[in-house]
C-alpha cells in the first residue's frame, strides 16, 4: 500500500468518526454532497444573509433607542449572532465557489483552520450559548435577590461577562480545530484528525454537555425561580393595591417584564432549535445510526433550523422589546408618511380616522 492511499484510508476512518462540518468528508462524499445538497448551503447562506441583516438593524435601534447602555448583555448577545451569521454567508460562499480544493503553503493553512473549518462561525455561536446563560443568571439575580444583584452586578463585573462570552466561545472552538485539523493533498479536514475514538468521543459530549444541557438547565432553573418571584411579588402588589405604585416604578416594572419575557422566549427558541443538532452530531459521531453523514440533506437540514434561531433572533427583539420596537417603527417609512399630514391645515379628519383604524402617531 503506498503512502497516499494509507492517508486516505486513514482519513476516511478518522472522517466518519467525527464532524462539525461537510469538510471533514472524504472527496467521494463531496462529490455526492456537491451534486445533492447544492441548494441547501445557499439556504444556509440565506439564513446568514438574514442573520447579518437583522441583528445589525437590531444593534443600531438598541444603540438608538439608548438601551446599549442599560441592556449590555443584550448588545453582546446581537453582537455575537451578527458576527457567526456574517461568517457563516462567508464561509458557504467559499465552499460554494470550492476554494476548499486547492490549498497550499501557510496561506492555505490559515484559511483551513480559521475559515474554511467553520471556526469564526463557531466562535460567534458558542459565545452567543455562554452569553445567553449569562444573561438568564443576571435576571436571575436581579429578579430573585434584588438587593444582592445591586452589590454584585457592579458595571464591571458585567463588561467582564461580556469579555468570557468571547473568550469561551473562541478559545474552546480554536483549541478544538487546532487538535483536529489539517490540510492533506490541497484539502482543509477539519474537526477530522483524532488520536483516538475515545478522544473523539470525549470532545463530542464535552460540547453537548457544557453547551447545551447545562444550559438548558440553567434556563429551567433561574427562569422557574423568576416565574415563581414574579407571582408572589403579584399578589403582594394586588394586596396593597389602595396605595399604589408611582408612574417610575410602573415603568420600571414593564420593562423588566418585558425583558423576562423575551429572554425567555429567547431560551425557549434556543433550546428547541438547536436540540435536533445535537441529536444529529451524537448519532453521527458515535456510528450509532451508520447511514448519518455530515454531507447529506438530513445534516443541512438541521444546520439549517439551528441557525435559523440566529437569524430569527433580531425579530423576536424587534417584537418582543419595547424601546426597539418603537425605534423600528420609526424606520418604516409608511409609518412616518402617517404622520406627516398631521401639521398640515384641514386634516383633522385624517387624524381621526387613523385613531379609528389603528394607525395612532408612533
């Protein structure tokens, strides 16, 4: 046997027990990828497209609206999503136009492990589970143990949750492409070269261990306590209801109400999202369900649900969030003509109307 079909027999040994990405397949199954599974990386581009878009619309009306200040950890969470969604468009349009199949030198290298790998793409979306969780503790705090919250959650402490959310999402995924990565024969393998099945195998459940089910916990945990402190604070507030609470206090009761309630829509969405994901990559990496591969319609599919969380995120923002939803709805143009007319003389009537129909100033 000759040097070039060991490597190649290797790597198709080393390639089926692991994956993230369609790189890690061998050149047969990319043929079969290239002719089958097409249309579903421009899908996958299309939802980095709208990810990109929309977290950056979403980024401007918090920074508008004067909320980058108050709601950081929010910021860094569109941020983190704008950043994997903008490499993912970058990274399929390069394994679309099959940049893949021609690496040489240190250039080619880089562009393995930094593009091609997935691996900015990664470090966007694992920073966005870490900050998500970070997120769900800092309400929890707030909501569950108000007075200690105000003596730990120091304008510091919060920029440095901010910093380890790029930190673990980065760090762990370069460490990981770095030990699992290289270029043979002008080809990016990425996620592909293991010492072991057991190496392998630890790698997998270490990434759905500590980026999912902890998280999930964490969700059910601190936003259980919350539903549970919002209540009790409910029938406080109905018991002395005579007194009444002042206009500032009403205000800041509403908006942290409505933070809960995205944020937990937010977790919701993420937990059913990215689940299928996590049950693919197990089943594939461990040859539990052989026929599994990281290059057929099933794999694009759910990568494609997973992400469409990313790209889905900005709107639950725009709906859901008060301050940017106002702001948003100043960016509608046939919003502003609405109300436009009413300086002008003899349209009362016009004002009028667009009370009855719903169309009041913004």
């Amino acid at each position: 046997m000759t040097d070039e079909t060991s490597t190649t027999s290797h790597l198709s040994v080393a390639v089926t027990t692991s994956g993230i990405d369609k790189t890690q397949t061998t050149g047969e199954n990319n043929t079969t990828s290239s002719s089958s599974s097409g249309y579903l990386e421009w899908a996958v581009i299309s939802i980095g497209v709208v990810g990109t878009i929309g977290n950056a619309v979403i980024l401007y009306a918090l920074v508008a609206s004067k909320q980058h200040k108050k709601q950081v950890l929010i910021v860094n969470q569109n941020a983190l999503d704008l950043f994997s969604s903008f490499f993912l468009v970058i990274t399929y349009i390069m394994e679309v136009c099959n940049v893949n199949n021609n690496l040489t030198g240190v250039t080619g290298y880089w562009l393995c492990i930094s593009i091609l790998s997935g691996n900015f793409i990664w470090w966007g979306t694992n920073g966005s589970m870490v900050n998500l969780a970070i997120i769900t503790i800092d309400r929890y705090l707030k909501v569950v143990h108000p007075i200690r919250s105000k003596k730990w959650l120091r304008p510091w402490v919060v920029y440095s949750e901010v910093a380890f959310s790029w930190f673990v999402g980065s760090v762990y995924n370069t460490i990981l492409v770095l030990y699992s990565t290289a270029v043979i024969d002008g080809k990016c393998y990425s996620y592909a070269i293991f010492d072991s099945y057991v190496t392998n195998m630890a790698s997998v459940v270490f990434y759905i261990w500590f980026f999912y089910v902890i998280i999930l916990a964490i969700f059910i945990f601190c936003y259980g306590r919350i539903l549970v402190k919002i209540r009790n604070q409910a029938r406080v507030m109905a018991s002395h209801n005579a007194a009444g609470p002042s206009t500032a206090q009403n205000q800041s009761n509403q908006i942290q109400s409505n933070v809960i309630k995205t944020m937990i829509f937010v977790s919701a969405f993420y937990a059913i999202a990215w689940l299928p994901y996590n049950i693919y990559y197990l089943l594939a990496s461990t040859r539990l369900v052989p026929t599994l591969s990281f290059s057929d319609y099933g794999y694009y599919t759910i990568k494609f649900i997973a992400f469409f969380y990313t790209a889905a995120n900005p709107f639950v923002y725009g709906t859901k969030f008060n301050p940017v939803r106002q702001i948003l709805r100043k960016m509608i143009p046939c919003k502003k003509s609405l109300v436009q007319p009413t300086d002008c003389p003899g349209t009362s009537g016009m004002r009028t109307s667009g009370r009855r129909t719903g169309q009041t100033r913004i």
